[in-house]
C-alpha cells in the first residue's frame, strides 16, 4: 500500500510540474515577476510602454518598405502596374490581409507544375483574379511566397509571370 501512494504522489507531482510548465509558457514572463505582461524592459532597468503590435499579417502591407525580393525564378518579369486592374486589386488585399472574395483564396498553392521555384509544401498560396465574364473564379491568380515574391498566372498555373511591385 505505502508502494502505491507513493506512486501516486509522484504521479501527482509530475502532473502539478506539467501544469506549471503549460502555465508558464502560455502566460510568458508574466509568471516569472521579472517583466509584467506587456511591457519592455528598458536598459535602465524600468518598464516603458510596449511598442505597438502590427495590425496587419506577415506577407502584408507592412513589409512594403522592406526590399522587394529578387526575381530568381528565372521567369519573365512584369510590373504590378502592367497587370490587370483586377490583379492589381488582389495584391491590394494581399498587401492589407483580405478579405478576399473567394473561399479559397490564401490557400496553400502546391506548385505541382514545377514552373514556380522549388519550396517545401505550404511555401506558396494561391488569391483568385477576378475575370470579367465568368460565372466561376475564371483562370486568372496571383500566388504569394513567403518571401514576399509574388507571381501572376493568366491561364491556371500554365505560365507564369514574376511581379514587380512598386512599378
């Protein structure tokens, strides 16, 4: 009996670390007292006001000042300002974070053609460019990497054209 006890008190010690752990990383330097939640530690020592969170996703407006990644892809270059005004409206929600009018645009793109550069799954999503005319999403995306590279499809995924945005 004395064997079993104290099995279960083992057992519930482990569980009570567990819980502390679970605690400590989902509530951050909050628990250690060190730094309250929220603040910044300033390098006299005192908290200062946090700096502001961005308000928009990765891959989003908020990277535009960063510069605009390099065409490696080997594949013909065309200016953000030459596209359709459909696509230039896309990238425009892209760079804003949506909301986009089609279910299935942000999804993952797979690049089973092999024409985009090589990247492992879930690299490339694919936003739909709406044609004029068509019942249906039409032919017509645009798909964003996570390096910020983005490339225009005129006729589902058979060619595709970098972008170079800001031009």
């Amino acid at each position: 009996m004395k064997r079993i006890s104290s099995r279960l008190l083992a057992l519930a010690g482990l569980v009570i670390a567990v819980v502390v752990l679970v605690l400590a990383v989902v509530n951050g330097p909050a628990l250690s007292g060190s730094v309250t939640s929220g603040s910044v530690p300033s390098s006299s020592g005192t908290t200062t006001a946090p700096s502001p969170a961005p308000s928009a996703p990765l891959g989003s407006a908020l990277e535009s000042s960063a510069p605009a990644p390099a065409n490696t892809s080997g594949l013909a270059a065309v200016n953000a300002s030459q596209l359709p005004q459909e696509a230039r409206q896309t990238l425009a929600l892209i760079a804003k974070g949506g909301p986009y009018p089609y279910e299935r645009d942000g999804v993952n793109f797979g690049n089973f053609e092999g024409l985009l550069p090589k990247k492992s799954g879930g690299y490339y999503k694919e936003y739909t460019v709406k044609t004029p005319g068509e019942s249906d999403r039409g032919a017509r995306r645009i798909i964003a990497g996570k390096d910020g590279a983005k490339y225009y499809t005129p006729d589902h995924y058979e060619s595709f054209k970098f972008i170079v945005e800001g031009k």
